[in-house]
C-alpha cells in the first residue's frame, strides 16, 4: 500500500495543488452559489504562507495553508481530494498546523467556513472545534490547543 507523504508545498505544486482543490470542493460549488472562488491564488499562498501538501503515489491528494494572524493560527484553506477523503487526511494536515502553533507559542487555531458547507462544519465539531461566531454566510470556528 503505498505512503502517504506530507511535505511543504513548492510553487511547482501549484497547478496540482489546484486541481486537488477543485475536486475537493466541486460538490460544494455546484450547490452553493456564493461560495468563492476556492482556488483563486493558490501559488501566492504557497509562496506567502505555511502550506503543506499530502502526496501518494506523487499526486497531491490534500493541502492545507495557514498562517499565524492576531493571536490565532488561521487555516487559509484546507482541501483533501474526494478519493482520498474518510481515511483521516485533513486530520493529519490539521496537525501540522497545530504543532506550528504550538511551536510558536500560539494557543488556538481559527478557520472560517461557509455554514451551508454541514458535513464540514460538523467534522470540524467532531475534531473538538466550536463556532465562535457566525456573520452572514460565514462561520468562525475556533480550536483551543492544550
């Protein structure tokens, strides 16, 4: 069974980075209209911020960025390709954002979400988050790390 790998994300990985980032979200697209533009900019975040990428196989099958904003570790975007999703990768690339902020004495981590985006909201409740606030379409979610 080949390996997952986790490494930091490399401009050559931006139009692979992409494409996992369409299918990861395609669903979510197509029935919710105001969601944005999820793959606007990915070599810029790549380039401005952490970002990390899950390889198996040499195809990028998860990414996450983020970045230290305010007091909070704030997860830009986090995307695990569909033929990838159930098997705990966005846990895994949840953790290195995790150990980034414990590392720079950083006690929370933040994302925000689109609140008809359910089985989002509801995994992310299931990793031990809770919605901080909630404006308009947007929700605020918020982990405190131990």
């Amino acid at each position: 069974m080949p390996e997952i790998i986790l490494r930091r994300a490399r401009a050559a990985d931006t139009e692979a980075v992409t494409t996992c980032i369409a299918a990861a979200y395609a669903e979510a697209l197509r029935d919710i209209p105001d969601l944005p533009d999820v793959t606007d900019g990915v070599g810029d975040d790549i380039a401005a911020h952490q970002a990390w990428v899950a390889t198996k196989d040499e195809d990028i099958i998860g990414f996450i960025v983020f970045d230290r904003v305010d007091s909070a570790m704030m997860i830009f975007n986090l995307a695990v390709s569909p033929k990838a999703q159930g098997a705990g990768l966005a846990r895994q690339l949840i953790e290195i954002a995790e150990q980034e902020a414990k590392g720079t004495g950083t006690a929370k981590l933040r994302l925000r979400t689109h609140k008809l985006m359910q089985a989002t909201v509801s995994m992310y409740l299931y990793m031990g988050w809770h919605e901080k606030e909630v404006s308009g379409k947007t929700i605020l979610m918020e982990k405190e790390l131990s």
